[in-house]
C-alpha cells in the first residue's frame, strides 16, 4: 500500500465514520434535547479535519508529497461528510 493510500484511509475514515455516527445517532434519539448531544460529537470530526490541514502542510513542507497528497484527499472527503452531515443535523435538531 503507498503512502498515498495509506494517508487518505487514516485521514478519511475516522471522520466519515464519526460524523456518520452523528447523524444516525440524532436521527435515532430525534428532536432537539436527544440531538444536541449529537451535535457535540460531530465537532470531534471536525477538529480532526483541522489537525489532519496542518499535518498536511507539515508534510508538504517537509517534502513528503506523496503523503501530503493522501491527507488533502482525505480532507476533501471529510469536508462532504462533514458538511452533508451538518444538514441534516439542523434538520433533525432545528
């Protein structure tokens, strides 16, 4: 496995699944009160999506371009699962 592949799987799947796990869990418990705890743990992705930007630029910095180019795969990735989840969190909460 490259190191392409290996960034954008330790990059993207931690935070696809999460903020998976938000929603389906809101979705489940429904309305506002059940919800909200749901949409705290939907910033759990989305302060792995920030360490995962600077990790890339560290790495493109230090001339790992290969791996760099996995994580902003991966955060590209997230940004969609994060932002598709965030829809439907202020539908199930709003």
């Amino acid at each position: 496995m490259s190191d392409f592949q290996k960034a954008l799987m330790i990059t993207a799947i931690p935070i696809v699944v999460l903020s998976v796990a938000s929603t389906v869990g809101a979705s489940i418990v429904g309305g506002y009160e059940g919800a909200i705890g749901f949409l705290f743990l939907w910033l759990i992705p989305a302060s792995l999506l920030l360490i995962a930007i600077v990790a890339a630029i560290i790495y493109t910095y230090t001339g790992r371009r290969n791996r760099a180019a996995g994580i902003w795969a991966g955060v590209g990735i997230g940004i969609l699962s994060l932002g598709l989840s965030c829809f439907s969190l202020s539908e199930i909460i709003g």
